[in-house]
C-alpha cells in the first residue's frame, strides 16, 4: 500500500508496477509516479516538448 | 545482449516495451531514468550494446542520442532522425528533397511577412510550432483577421521557438486521417484516426480503427520514414483527391491504441529490430 501525495488516500499498487510508472489515483483522480515499492510521488507536468 | 532503455515516466507504451524485452532470452535490460542521469562527454559510461529511446521530452532525447551514438553505441532511432523528425521545417525538408508528396508549405520569420505567405496560400491555413506534438499549439487559421491576431499574440506571447512561422496548406481530410508505423523497411500497421476535431490526434481524443495497408500506403509510409532516416516511425499521412500526402513523422511513436485494433503486436516488432541492430 501507499500514499496519495495529493489526498493521502490508500493507493494498492499492482505486482508489476514499474518505478516511473504513471498512474492515478481512485480516489481525487491525481496523476501518479511509481517511486518505489510502496512510495508515489506527483506525475511531473508536461512539458513544451514532450510528445512523439 | 545489454539493451539501454532510455526513458523518463513509464508510459503504457513504455511499459509493453518493458515486458516484451524481459520475454526475450538472453538480454539484459538496463533502465537508464533521463531524469537520474548525467553524461561525462569525454568518456563511455555505458557497457550497452543498443539502446531504444522511450522519453518524453524530444530535447532530452536528441542529446542523449547523440552522445551514445558518437560512444559507438546504436540507438534506435538515430539522432538525426530524432533530430530531423523533432522539426516538422527539417521534416518537410526531408520530404520535399525526397520527392515525397508533402502539403504545400511555407516558412518566415516575421508576423508581416507570414501574414504575406498566409494570403498568398489562401484561407484557411494552417500554422504550427515547428517543434511540438500531439497537436498543441497548432493553429487553423480561417480568415485575415484571424491570421493578424494569431501572429500578434505569437510575437508578444510566444517564446524564442514560435518567432519561425511554419505555415502549411490545410487539406479537408473528412473526418479522419492515417497514422501508419514504419519498422526497417516494412510499414507494419495502419491505423484511422477519426474526430469531429480538425486536429485527429488520439491523445487529443480521436478514435482509432484499422486501416488496411495497400502497396500504395505502405510504400508511401516506407519512403516518408526513409527520407527522414529510416527506423522505428510513425508517420501521419493525409488522404487526398491526387493520393496520399505526407504531414510529419514521429520518432517516438505512440501505439497503445492501434495495437488492438490493428491486430499487430508493434511492441514485439519493435523489440525484434532493436535486437536485430543490436547484433550487428
Ligand atoms: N495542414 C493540415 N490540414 C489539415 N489538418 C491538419 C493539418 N496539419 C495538421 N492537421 C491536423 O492536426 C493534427 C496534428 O498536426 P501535426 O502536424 O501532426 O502535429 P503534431 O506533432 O502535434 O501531431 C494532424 O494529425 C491533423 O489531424
Ligand atoms: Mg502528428
């Protein structure tokens, strides 16, 4: 289990979560960063050239 | 084989790529976080054999590119095509010295001799940052007084990178336009992209179907990739009365959403050239 960053809400991460993955949470909706085995930080924001 | 995974946030993508690489024998996969890294440009760092670009900043990816490529490591894509596919000016260029069938296009470098180029080309017209993706920041522009005031808030507003006016020829597309991915010499799937929108990018919400791929689409797409460079692309190709028209060339291609619907598995062919590269 970890913690939303944003709403402190319980987030359950699934087995093959991935470090960096982004995810949201089922709670306030935020977008999520995989830190960690039980760790979340705030998804970054886009950026000017982010893209294909 | 050690493979260099070069990313920043793991997106679906990235992470079918993940799983596919960690099917295959005999690799070994090394995550390289763009984010966590710094380079020693006077020294190889790396024990790599390949790598694949998976970021999400275009900036990031062409420098790290270019420095594993100039250690003599390949990377998929090279950095030219990263470099060249990253400007849709270069892109155009690419296309135009090709002979690919590209929209008309015009470039300028000041708000009057843009608003000039747009009368000259007609309305509506279409005039975009020539770096940028997922259709941000592109502009229909329908009339002159819509021109005067996109111009005016470009050069009060805009940063160094809109101060290049990139101004394309609109085509009316009916609701849809293609996305094809081109691996090596073989473009392996085509997808529609409908919307109501001008702008049919799917992360911008258009829908996805399958879009066969005749000879004509495929060698179309397989041209558009190699004047840019070859490689693992995907390209976006308008249909038109006189045949298919090439808009741009992505470098860092998006597939989540046409891997069902087209019914090809594009992560595994991916993975297949990239360890293919590697072994050369
Ligand atoms: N000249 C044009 N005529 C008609 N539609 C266009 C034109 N240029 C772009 N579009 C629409 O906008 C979308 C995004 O433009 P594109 O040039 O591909 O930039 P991006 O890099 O943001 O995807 C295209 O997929 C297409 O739907
Ligand atoms: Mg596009």
């Amino acid at each position: 289990m970890a913690e939303c960053p944003v709403c402190g809400a319980e987030v359950s991460l699934e087995g093959d979560a991935e470090v960096g993955e982004i995810i949201a949470c089922d709670d306030c909706g935020s977008e999520l960063e995989v830190t960690g085995k039980d760790s979340l930080q705030e998804a970054p924001q886009e950026e000017e050239d982010w893209g294909e | 084989m050690k493979v260099g995974f070069l990313h920043s946030i793991i997106r679906k993508e990235e992470k079918l790529l993940l799983e596919e690489f960690r099917n295959r024998e005999g690799i070994e996969l090394i995550k390289i976080d763009d984010r966590q890294q710094f380079f020693d440009l006077h020294k190889n760092d790396f024990d790599i054999d390949v790598i694949i670009e998976r970021c999400v900043n275009h900036s990031r990816a062409l420098h790290s590119m270019k420095i594993f490529s100039d250690h003599g490591i390949p990377t998929i894509n090279n950095p030219e095509v990263a470099e060249t596919c990253g400007s849709k000016f270069l892109t155009t260029q690419a296309l135009i010295k090709a002979g690919v069938k590209t929209p008309r296009c015009f470039l300028a470098y000041t708000p009057e001799s843009a608003l000039e180029a747009m009368e000259h080309l007609g309305y509506p017209c279409v005039i975009k940052p020539t770096t940028g993706s997922w259709g941000r920041l592109i502009s229909k522009v329908n009339d002159r007084d819509a021109a005067e005031a996109i111009l005016e808030h470009k050069q009060i507003l805009g940063s160094y990178h809109h101060s290049i006016f990139y101004i394309q020829e609109y085509l009316e597309k009916k609701g849809r336009d293609i996305r094809s991915f081109v691996v090596g010499n073989d473009c392996i799937a085509a997808i529609y992209r409908h919307s109501e929108h001008w702008i049919t990018n799917t992360a911008r919400g258009a829908t996805a179907s399958n879009c066969p791929v005749t000879q004509e689409l495929h060698d179309i797409s397989v041209q558009a990739a190699m004047a840019c460079g070859g490689g693992v692309v995907a390209v976006d190709v308008f249909e038109t009365d006189e045949g298919y028209s090439i808009n741009e060339v992505n470098y860092t291609m998006e597939f989540r959403n046409s891997i069902d619907v087209t019914g090809v598995n594009i992560p595994e062919k991916i993975v297949d050239f990239v360890l293919k590269e590697g072994r050369q």
